[in-house]
C-alpha cells in the first residue's frame, strides 16, 4: 500500500446543500433524501457554508482545477476560451509529475482547451482501475450529470430512466414541496422542486456505487474522497445568479485516520481552495502564484478559515451583465455595475426549455392585468416581483442568518450601515489586490488575446539526444512538453469524439488513441523507439510534433 494517499474527487451538477446530512443547516434539506452521502458526512467533514466563485459551471470549474479566480484569469464569461497567464496551470499537470495517476471520466469545462498531458485517462472509460502499477497512488476525477439543470426539465420518458433506481417511497411528492418564497407556489414550481430532489437521490446512488468500488478495491482507508457541487441548482435567481442560493454547494471530505468523523467547518468556504488542498495534501508546493489556499494540510490540521468569500456573475451565454460579491459569516453584499438592465434577462437556454422561467414570465405577464384595469398587481409577492423588474440597485446587502432566502435588501438600512461599509471595503480591497478581467470589455479583451483574431501556436519544442540521454526545451513561456510512443494517426471525425461538438465546446483534450506523458526532465532512450514530442501551453494551439526517432541518428 502507498504511503502516499489517493484522492477521488466525485462532483456533480447544480445543487445546493440539499442533501439531508444538512438538515437545520441549509433551507430545506430536510425534504432530500441521500443516505451515502449523509454517511459520508458522517465519516468525515461537512463544510457547512461552502461557495462557488461563479454561480455557472466553466467559470467555476476554472477555479477549482486552477485554484485561480476567474476574473483574474479571464475565464469569468460563460463561456469562452480564455488565455490564462503563463504561470497558471491545471492541478493534474502537477500530479502526474509527482507521479500520480490521473484520470477525468466525464468532461473538462475549465473555459480553455484542456491539453493531452493533463489527464493520464480522459473519457467514460477512465478510472482508478486502469492504472498499470497498482501501487501508484491515484487523483481520480467522476462527474455525475444526473442533477444538471436539463434533467429537471427532461421528458418523462428520460426522468423515468434517471430515477429508475428509486423506490416508490423516495420519489418526492410535490405536494410536501418546499417553494421558497422567491418563487410563487404553483404547480410547475412544486413539480420541479420535487423532480430536483428525485434527480439528488438518483445522484446519491451513483455515488455510492463509487464508495462501493473503492471499498471493494480495498482502497477506502487510504483514499481521500471529496465530493462537491459546481454550484446552485437550476432555478431561476439561482444558477446564473451570485445569491446565495446560485452560490452555495455541498463541499463533504473524508479522510480515514486523518479527519475525524463527524466533524463539521461552519466558517465561509471557498470551492476554489479545493485546487491547493488537494496539492497540499498530495505533499506538494502550492504555488506562489495561486490564489486558492489549503483547507486543511497533509496531517489533516485544518487552516484558518478564510474573512471573506468572493464571487461574480459575469456574462451568461448571450446575457451580458456584470455582478461582485462578497460574504462573510452572516452578510453577503452585491454590487451591480449594470443597475439599469433588468435581474432576469432573456436567455435563450433557461427560457426555452425551463418551466420555471415560463412560469415566471407568464405570472409577471398576467399581473399587468390588474395594472391595465388601473390596480395593483397581486399574483407575484413584491420579493417575486422584484427579481423581475427592468432594473436592480446598485447595492444590495442581506443578513443570511434572518433571511437566507435574501429577500429583504439592507443596504439602504442605516441599522446596517457598518456592515455595508465593511463588505464594502473588503470588496475593494479584494478588486485592488487581484485584476478584474470581467471589468475591461470583453472585445477588447479578446482583442489583447489575439489581436489578429487567430490563436497563437506554441513553438515547438527543441528536442536533444545526447549520450542516450533526450532531452526537450520549448521558447514559448508557460508551456508543458509531453511525449507519446504512439504514431500519429488521422482525427476521429465521430460523433462520439468528445473533441467534436460538445466535446470541443467545453476544451476536452482530443481523443486521437495516444497516450501523452508528461516531459519532466532529462529521460533515458528506451531501446531506440521512435518518440514524439509536443508543446502547449494554455490558451495557445498545441505544437506542431517533433519526431525523435534514434535509429535515424
């Protein structure tokens, strides 16, 4: 057995702590129910007041693979193919050359093409088991899609298929649902409320079918499992919104021996730290240049927590707008750069294939009946009615203690007047220290980026045989060489090649059958085989290849 401990990150889609391990902690987690994960929790820590960078899946995905802030990166947009620093890396690159097995089973989404030397094994087939040293220790990566936004609003004939694991009893009647008081009380909010939590349960099994291979593999007690969402679930005012309830995510580590069971973080969390607690752990340097910081060290201590958790809506798809917050243990204060677009503008997506967003729009269309006969509108609360209004303040400060629904705007409260300027200040603080990307018009970014319109090509790599000794260096700052024994051979033009459509959208690395190693110093030939080397860096096309082959020199 390593002494070195494996990691499994399992991370699904759109949820929040609805879950029932956070019962009494998160509104409405009661109603869930999710008996692995519950154990998990149980098994280890539960961080109570986890949050995403961005209520979105790239820009959040960004973070947590780079352990950088997207707005200082520029992988804020959603979506988008950013050119991150030289320095910035994903956290598998650093891995691997640690010599850790890493392995994705799913789908990138880090807002740039992910390169071939990230990931060991990319695809459905991925998996600890594939590793060809049983003995290496291993970073594996599973998403789940089961809870994704689509799922809630999916035909029957496709729920069914999603939930066919749950018993009569688990399914989540719609009457018993909890509808926030951001929503109306309808029958479509119930009903989506329900299939939601029909989707986390099914979610639930999957994961458990993970613990249970690692429990077969005798790997459980030396393997760190961490399982979190992206960010809030797919409802209006919650993905695609930096409230709370668009920001807040289940984040739940075990780690046998080393963090005792039952153990609960209340302090605010940032999902981004994920990036350095996982190298950390890994007993590896976190980089000077990251922003993430550990959760926690290589003995399991447990780091100060963080004052402060920062995150930003930015643009969503063809919805331009631009959103920083900032919170603390009880307040959360926004600041809308853009007050005179409405909270809820079109968006091509959610509008047409969400009921709840119909729903919204339909309920604000029949209030105007009354106003046409010369009343008040009635059928939406003034909370509900707000949200869907052509403008926004331009501060809004909420006590997430009182009101975790934040329906009830403080900022222009002088009771409160303290902690605005607080929240305030720290939100400058915290603009003044990193670069806001989000803040330069985006044409003009891209224009910095590719001033001709085209990505830039990372040079290709110098590779060098010496007394049987190779060799690589690259020009190009910020790049990462790897190596392949496998020939070239033509792209796989399929609809099943996640480099294709989908695939390409999100920055999956190509699937062309070559397995690529990293380059991580001087290597020895292995018996005269012909080699090829590549180089990439982050937001540049990859090298053209150099073949080595020694028979030839």
């Amino acid at each position: 057995m390593t002494q070195r401990p494996n990691i499994l990150w399992i991370s699904t889609h759109d949820i929040n702590p609805h879950l029932s391990c956070y019962a009494g902690i998160y509104p409405h987690a009661e109603y869930a129910h999710t008996p692995n994960l519950d154990q998990l929790a149980a098994e280890g820590v539960r961080y109570d007041n986890a949050v995403a960078t961005t209520p979105v899946c790239g820009p959040s995905r960004s973070a947590i693979i780079t352990g950088m802030y997207p707005t200082a990166i520029g992988t804020m947009h959603m979506r988008t193919k950013a050119l991150p620093p030289p320095e910035v890396r994903p956290i598998p690159e650093y891995l691997r050359a640690a010599g850790y097995y890493c392995t994705n089973s799913a789908f990138t989404d880090y807002q740039f093409h992910t390169p071939a030397t990230v990931f060991d094994d990319f695809g459905p087939q991925a998996h600890w088991r594939n590793r060809p040293d049983p003995d290496q220790p291993f970073f594996a990566m599973f998403h789940g899609m089961v809870t994704h936004e689509s799922q809630i609003y999916t035909d029957d004939e496709r729920f069914a298929h999603n939930t066919s694991r749950l018993t009569p009893e688990e399914h989540h009647d719609p009457e018993a649902a909890p509808v926030p008081p951001n929503y109306p009380d309808t029958a479509v909010f119930r009903k989506a409320i329900a299939r939601y939590n029909d989707l986390v349960t099914a979610m639930d099994y999957w994961v458990g079918d993970i613990l249970q291979q690692l429990e077969e593999d005798g790997l459980a007690d030396n393997t760190i499992v961490v399982f979190w969402s992206d960010h809030g679930r797919g409802f209006p005012r919650e993905k695609r919104w930096p409230y709370e309830c668009g920001l807040r995510v289940p984040l739940i580590v075990r780690w046998p021996g080393k963090i005792a069971p039952g153990t609960a973080q209340t302090a605010p969390t940032c999902t981004m730290d994920l990036a350095a607690t996982t190298l950390a752990i890994a007993g590896l340097p976190v980089p000077e240049y990251m922003n993430a910081q550990p959760l926690f060290d290589a003995q399991g201590s447990f780091a100060q927590p963080r004052q402060y958790v920062f995150s930003h809506r930015d643009r969503m798809g063809e919805t331009e707008d631009t959103v920083r917050t900032v919170r603390d243990g009880r307040f959360r204060y926004m600041r809308n750069y853009h007050p005179d677009r409405p909270y809820m503008q079109h968006q091509e997506y959610a509008d047409h294939t969400t009921t709840t967003w119909k729903e919204l729009r339909q309920m604000r269309f029949k209030d105007t009946d009354n106003l046409n006969m010369g009343l008040m509108p009635t059928l939406l609360t003034p909370a509900q009615r707000q949200f869907m209004s052509t403008t926004k303040p331009e501060e809004e400060l909420y006590d997430l203690q009182a009101d975790p629904h934040e329906t009830n705007n403080l900022a222009a409260d002088p009771a409160y007047a303290a902690d605005l300027h607080r929240l305030r200040n720290a939100l400058d603080d915290w603009s003044n220290e990193y670069p806001d990307l989000g803040l330069i018009p985006e044409a003009e970014l891209l224009q910095q980026w590719r001033p001709d319109g085209r990505f830039s090509q990372t040079e290709p790599p110098v590779v060098k045989l010496e007394d049987d000794t190779i060799t690589a260096t690259c020009t190009t700052k910020g790049t990462v060489i790897g190596w392949t024994a496998v020939p070239p051979t033509p792209p796989q033009e399929s609809a099943n090649n996640p480099f294709m459509g989908f695939g390409k959208a999100v920055g999956n690395p190509e699937r062309d059958g070559r397995s690529w190693q990293l380059y991580t110093g001087p290597m020895a030939v292995e018996n005269g085989r012909t080699l090829w080397f590549r180089a990439n860096r982050l937001g540049y096309l990859d090298s053209e290849e150099v073949t080595l082959d020694p028979s030839n020199l």
